[in-house]
C-alpha cells in the first residue's frame, strides 16, 4: 500500500480496437537516412507486391544533385547495366544511376503481438499488424551488369574464332527417358530449395501506387486507424478480466509444445533431444550426423553421461569403420521405404551402402567406378552412399571423411573385436 501512495494514477487511457485496416496493415522497416530526411521527402517512383508471400518491391529516386551522390561513379554504373544505347528496357534512362531498388523480407514470422497505436484526445486506438516488412537495398542491376559483360566477352570470342570452322557441327545427342515418380521423389521435390524458389517467381506482382504524407489520400486512409465505433460490439477483445488479460499477454507454453513434431527429427533443439530416453538422443544424433568419434558423440549427450551405457547404445544403430561410427543402413533407409532417386527398395539400397561401408574398413580410399560396377545402383543413389561418410578429391577418389580414430581402438580393443566379426558376417552377404 506504501509503495501504490507514492506512485499514484496520473491519468487513465482509454483503450480502443480499431478493425478497419485487419489483415491490411503493414510496418515497413526502411534503412537508417540523415535525420535530416523525413519520409515525405522520399520519392517513389513504383512499388509492387506479391500478396502470398508479403513481398514488396519501392522503387526509390536518388538525389543526384546531392554534394555526396558520386556523379561520375553513377554513370558508370548506369553504363554497364545498359551499355551504350538507350531504349525501353533500359534500367537507367537517364545515363545515370538515380534510382534504387527496395526489396522486403519478413523480420517476424508471428506479428500477432504486435500492433499500431494512434493516441488522440486521450484516446489510444489499436490496429495489428498483419506484417512486419524490412526494405534493403536490391542489387539485381550487378547482376544485369555482369550478364551484359559476357555476352560482350562471348561476342568477342565469337568474332575471334575462325571462318573456316565448320557452322553445322555434328554432335552425339543422348536421349534419356524419366522413370515414373514416385510419391516419396515427389515429397522431396516438392520440399527442395528450387521448387520453392520457381513457385514464388510464378506469383504476379500487383502493382501499386504510393500516396505521399500529405496526400489527401493519405489523410483519409489514416482515419481508418482510429475507432470506428465505440460501442462494446467493436471492442469486446478488449473487455477482459485481469487473469484472461494476464493469460492473453503470456500464453500457456503448452501451445507451442504441441505445434512441434512428435517424432524426434534434426530440428530438435540439444535441450528436447536431451529429454528423450539415451538410446533415442543417439539415434537421433547418429541419423543426422551419420558419422562420429566416440568423443564427439559422448560431448554432444552432455557431462554425466555414463559410456558405457553409451557405448551399448551406439552398437545398435552405428558400425565401426576406422576407429569412427558411423550411423547403420537400416536406420537411414528402413524397411518398406525405396529410393528417391530410382525407386529401388530399402533391401538393396542397404547391400549397397554396406558394401561402401566395408570397402572403407578395407581403405581410406574407394572409387566410385568400381562401387557402381559391383552394387549395380543409379549414380544418385552411388553418390549419396559415398557422401554420407567420405569426401570427393579430384583425381583420387572418395577418401573417408575423419581420421583414422587410433585412440578408440587402442581403449576398446573388445569393441573393435566384435565389430570385426561383425564385418565378416555382413561381407558374407
């Protein structure tokens, strides 16, 4: 009660909901300019959006009359992204680079906490965000420059080449025909980086037009972030007793426990994969990792844990080559699963990746030639064998990616024993 008499109440807000601009407004976050530059003196000649993916584009005019602005250095730049003629598809019409590209990225992926506040008349207006949006500066007029640079040298070479070389040069076209995908080569693909990146360039951009700060278009969009009503039909979100209130600002954790997948995979954070039983944390950590010294692995599961019991563990899932362990075929490719590649079943593709394994018990070096002569496997899936635990060296082969692991053989010579017999057993197949 002391503490409440000597910070009293000075005023009371009233708090306001504002839902005209839902799931329209967005904060854009520019780059840092001289504080001597507002916003309204920013000329923008063109922006454009891609709704779905929350990505914009402001084309920006750049102050070339500035004392700082480097004229001769801009007409450079202009010259080599358009050369030295000048039509419609030029960048730079004026001969001089005066405008700049902004492109958006997204600085929070959950805005849902955030929102813009408008205080008026001792009124304080709320409206959420609907996206957070950082501009920096795009520099695809490089890459513009360096595409024009070679087709100038490939111009050059081509005037310098010979009259008398043949122009209808006959040459042996190999026809291949796709195998029929299957639905795990389709999942994969669907995933990969290159899929992603060709669906977000099928997105049309939808052109807009910027009002300035003074605009009356801009007056009147800004009403909208005031109240339109102030009756409890508009702001029931905001008539919360003091708990629901407490509970909307820190939310329970268990939500986001549950957004996260059940099943152990590499986006499991050290502190998850530590909650799990020992012999899982090692599946887990062999699965990923696929090949690992005994220290490595002992490091990763934390002080304290015993290993031995490590040890017990990591023989169910990994096999010993050179003193390392890496990670059992059976576990990468298990049962009732087949190739993305070629389609061809988990049995053959564990053959093939064991006869990659004991060729490197065997020696540091193993060629790839002679490893798709012997397993009879698509080239994919011979590479993917020797990726997982060795390293291309040109004009060698595929050396195994550690070193030879002495300090472990020399501390458990029953281990590398019973892995040796283990070996025998699977060279027999």
């Amino acid at each position: 009660m002391a503490n409440e008499e000597d910070d009293p109440i000075i005023q009371e807000i009233d708090v306001f909901l504002a839902r005209s601009l839902l799931e329209k407004l967005y904060l854009f976050q520019y780059p840092i300019r001289p504080a001597s530059m507002t916003y309204d003196d920013i000329t923008h000649l063109s922006a454009k959006i891609k709704p779905k993916q929350q990505k914009v584009e402001l084309e920006m005019a750049i102050d070339t009359l500035n004392p700082n602005y480097c004229r001769s250095k801009g007409e450079q730049i202009a010259l080599n992204v358009d050369g030295t003629c000048t039509d419609e598809t030029s960048t730079y019409s004026s001969k001089l680079m005066d405008k700049q590209t902004f492109c958006s990225s997204q600085a929070a992926s959950n805005v849902s906490r955030y929102a813009a506040a408008v205080y008026k008349k001792g009124e304080l207006h709320l409206t959420p965000l609907h996206g957070i949006l950082q501009l920096r500066p795009s520099f695809t007029y490089l890459d513009k420059a360096d595409a024009k640079h070679r087709e100038r040298e490939a111009a050059n070479e081509g005037g310098d080449s010979s009259q008398d070389e043949a122009e209808d040069d006959v040459k042996q076209i190999t026809v291949r025909f796709s195998r029929p995908e299957t639905e795990q080569a389709r999942q994969r693909r669907v995933q990969s980086y290159e899929f992603l990146q060709k669906r977000q360039a099928e997105e049309h951009w939808v052109h807009l037009h910027y009002y300035g700060l003074k605009d009356s278009r801009s007056e009147h969009e800004r009403q909208y972030l005031f109240s339109q009503g102030h009756g409890l039909a508009e702001n029931t979100e905001l008539i919360k007793s003091p708990s629901e209130y407490l509970m909307m600002l820190m939310p329970p954790s268990v939500e986001e426990e549950n957004e996260k997948p059940m099943a152990p995979s590499n986006v499991l954070s050290m502190a998850q994969l530590r909650t799990l039983p020992l012999a899982d944390q090692i599946k887990i950590l062999m699965k990923n990792v696929k090949v690992m010294p005994f220290a490595n692995l002992l490091g990763l599961l934390g002080s304290g844990t015993d290993p031995t019991a490590v040890l017990r563990c990591v023989q169910q899932v990994a096999l010993l080559v050179q003193g390392n362990w890496v990670v059992k075929s059976d576990v990468l490719y298990p049962k009732d699963t087949s190739s993305p590649h070629s389609g061809v079943p988990a049995e053959v593709l564990c053959r093939g990746r064991d006869f990659v394994m004991w060729k490197f018990t065997q020696d540091r070096w193993v060629v790839r030639k002679e490893v798709a002569a012997v397993t009879k496997l698509c080239p994919e899936d011979v590479k993917d064998f020797l990726e997982h635990m060795s390293v291309a060296r040109i004009n060698k082969g595929w050396e195994f990616m550690l070193p030879y692991d002495e300090d472990f053989v020399k501390k458990h010579p029953d281990i590398v024993q019973r892995q040796q017999m283990l070996w025998m057993g699977i060279q027999a197949k």
